[in-house]
C-alpha cells in the first residue's frame, strides 16, 4: 500500500506547475517549513522511501510558502486559506494519501 502512496506522490509533484517560482529558504532543508516533531514522524513512517517524501515535502513547503503554483493542492479540495493555516505535513500526508483528510476537511 505504501508503495502506492508514494506513486501518487509523486505524481502529485509532477502534476505541479513546471513554471519557475521564488521558492522559500524554509523549503530548502528538513523540517521544510513544518515542525520537527512532525517530520520525525514522517521520517519514521516514510523512511524507507524519504527521497520522494522529501521532494513532496519541499514541493509543498513551496506551495505554502513561496510561490509555487497550489493548482495540486486545490485538486485536492484545499482552499488558499486553508493551506496558509495547515501545517506542511498534514499536506504532504494528504498529498500523498490523494485525499484530504485534514481536520480543516469541511
């Protein structure tokens, strides 16, 4: 099952815009952007497969914070709101799950 997570991962980052943004210095290294109580969880779930957690994170980490295009995200049913106020893993995670199943979830 996880290894189906991890393809739709990564086909949520390639469905992202190719165009060039200004990314965030937060989305350069780990915890990117989010908690470092968090991204232990995530290394400890995902650390077999962290290469493409980590390029989903900082994907993210950009949608949220630079200017990296959130059509992806949007797919997902999040709204501009509701991705300033959610934390960059809970996204990842959803990103990665293909649903959102965040508390922010309507």
């Amino acid at each position: 099952m996880k290894h189906l997570d991890l393809m739709v991962a990564a086909a949520f980052v390639m469905g992202g815009s190719s165009a060039v943004y200004a990314g965030d210095a937060r989305c350069d290294r780990p915890p990117y952007g989010g908690s470092p109580d968090r991204y232990r969880a995530i290394l400890e779930t995902y650390g077999g497969k962290m290469q493409s957690v980590t390029k989903t994170l900082e994907e993210i980490c950009n949608m949220k914070f630079g200017s990296a295009d959130r059509t992806s995200l949007h797919r997902l049913g999040y709204t501009d709101g509701e991705i300033d106020r959610t934390d960059t893993e809970t996204l990842a995670v959803d990103a990665i799950n293909g649903f959102k199943k965040s508390p922010a979830s309507r």
